[in-house]
C-alpha cells in the first residue's frame, strides 16, 4: 500500500527532515520512494522491523540551489500486517525541520494522513460499501479490460472477489450472478 506525501506549497528549501508514525500492530514501513527532483534522499536511516517512527531525511545541505517544485515529495511503501484488524490507521506527520540554502530555517508544517483498512465486501467493487448497478457496470469494463479503468480501480474488483459463481473464472456468468443478487434484493 502507498501512501503518497504531498507538498503543496514550497518557497524553496535546501534539506530537512520530516518524522512518520504509524500503528505498527496493522502497517509495516517496507520503503520510502523519493522523488529525485523534488526531494531527493539524503543519507536515509535504515528501516527496521516493528518500527512504528520514521525519520525522512531528504535534499541536500550542501545545495547550490533550492528545490522549488511541488507535488508528490515521498511516497510510503507499507504492508499490511496479517493481524491488522479492518479500521482506521492514522500516518502522522511531525517535527519538520526544513531549511533553505542559507541554513535558515523555514516554516513548515504537516499535515495527518490516515490509512483505511476495509474487509472487502463481496461484489463492492467500487468499494462504496454496498453492491449496487455501479459494481457491475465495473465488473463488466473489468472483464471487457476497459483501458480507463485505473490500477486502483483494478485492484479493488480484484480485492472484492470478483469470481462470484466460483467457477475459477471471471466472465459475463459473474456480472449474471451480481445481477441476480441485486435482483433479489
Ligand atoms: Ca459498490
Ligand atoms: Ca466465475
């Protein structure tokens, strides 16, 4: 699971630091992918095991120009524990310490983010929580590889069990036993 880290406002900065916490009873920090334009790596600490805090070091203190850009500075890489219980699992964001080029420190603040982990809902591919007309329409671009569809979008049909009749197979036979289903309600 990614859990992407934006900045939205960037007056220029050279280097800091940013601190990650987690629950690590349900989520595992496998990596942190750096954008090498934005916010490149610098000196990362190791990723130990059952860590639930993360020190991001990124840019350069020795840059001879700020990073200006905004976007998508780190991306989180997490795996969710096999115990992990379906809920809410906040990412918080703390102590940024960030300077410019002048070793001056800047202004910085971070704002929480929060993982959802749901159990999957047979038949919700949408993942609205209920099995509606919408999933089906989904199932079928799903099984017609509709190349709009998103990665994401992708991945929760797959999630959500797509192989209603339990066939092996995933065809217009599952999108007839959804419909069934919603039929019957
Ligand atoms: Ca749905
Ligand atoms: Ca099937």
């Amino acid at each position: 699971m990614l859990v992407p880290i934006r900045a939205d406002v960037n007056s220029g900065y050279a280097a800091g630091t940013l601190d990650v916490e987690w629950d690590s009873s349900a989520l595992i920090l496998r990596a942190v992918h750096y954008d090498g334009a934005l916010a490149p790596e610098n000196q990362p600490a190791p990723i130990g095991e059952g860590i639930s805090r993360y020190r991001i070091a990124f840019g350069s203190y020795t840059a001879e120009e700020n990073f200006t850009g905004i976007g998508v500075f780190f991306t989180l890489e997490f795996e969710i524990a096999a115990s992990a219980e379906a809920g809410s699992y906040p990412v918080t964001l703390s102590s940024p310490a960030v300077f410019d080029r002048n070793v001056h420190r800047l202004s910085a603040s971070a704002e929480d983010g929060s993982v959802t982990l749901q159990e999957p809902v047979s038949g919700d591919y949408n993942g609205d929580g209920a099995v509606t007309l919408a999933d089906a329409v989904l199932l079928v671009r799903f099984i017609t590889e509709d190349t709009a569809l998103t990665d994401g979008q992708i991945a929760a049909v797959i999630c959500a069990e797509p192989d209603l009749n339990g066939d092996g197979l995933v065809t217009m036979l599952d999108v007839k036993a959804l419909l069934r289903q919603l039929g019957a309600e």
